[in-house]
C-alpha cells in the first residue's frame, strides 16, 4: 500500500464513519431521556460500528508502518496499545477510545436491557469530538510518514 492508497483508504473510513454518527443522532435527542430497549440496542450498535471503524483505520496505519498486530484473540487490545507507543494518537485519547473497546465487548456478552444509559449516554455525547480527533490525530501522523 502506498501513502495514497492509504491516504484514500483513511478518508473512506472517516466518511462512512461520519455517516453512522448522523444516524446514531437521528434516534439520539439531547432533550430525550426515555428511550425503548430497541432504541438502546440501536444506539449501541451505532456506537459499537463508529468505533469499528476507528479500530479499522488505526489497524491499517499500523499495518502501514509494518506494525501488523495479527488476528490473535486479544488484536483489539493491541491496536490501540500500538497507537498509542507509536503516537499516532495521545494518551488521553486512547484512554477514552479504551472505553469504548470496553463498551463493544460488554455489549457483545450482554443482554441490551442490561447496559446502563448513563453508560451509553456519556459515549453518545463524546463520539463527534472522538471521531473529530482521531481524525486530525490520523491525518497529522499521516503527513509525518
């Protein structure tokens, strides 16, 4: 893969993300506060399918930077680790991608009536300004290349 292809590949990403961040907020209302277990399981699956798509990019940043970290049980772990040893994103901001990892696995293993809204609540508010900056993050390590 060259840096245009991988340039291409980051900016499809970014775009299909920001598309399933439009949908997460055409169910999720800041003034709404009662939501039907459907609306949650939807919610979390948007929020489950935004942070794919981070893991997604960042994985094939890696594999650019010959940083494969493999398809072993525990990659997903690996990946932000990377990122994070090899500063394509900041500390703070891989702490808080970590809770969204924490949020896919839990949701995975759990019934969705099971999951507490505070919980979901606080990752719906945050994701524009996480996708905003994981883009700016990806893009600036990028043109560092």
């Amino acid at each position: 893969m060259t840096i245009d292809e991988l340039n291409k590949y980051c900016k499809g990403e970014f775009s299909n993300i920001d598309r399933i961040v439009d949908e997460l907020y055409s169910v999720y209302r800041l003034d709404k506060s009662d939501y039907t277990v459907t609306d949650q399981a939807a919610m979390s699956a948007l929020l489950i399918n935004i942070y794919g798509g981070i893991e997604g990019v960042l994985k094939q940043v890696l594999k650019f930077d010959k940083l494969d970290v493999g398809d072993s049980p525990d990659w997903h772990e690996k990946v932000l680790r990377k990122a994070g040893e090899i500063a394509i994103l900041p500390p703070d901001l891989i702490q808080l991608l970590s809770k969204y990892l924490a949020f896919r696995n839990y949701f995975l293993y759990t019934y969705v009536f099971n999951i507490k809204w505070d919980d979901m609540k606080f990752m719906i508010d945050a994701v524009r300004d996480v996708v905003s900056s994981v883009h700016t993050e990806v893009e600036e390590y990028i043109q560092s290349i």
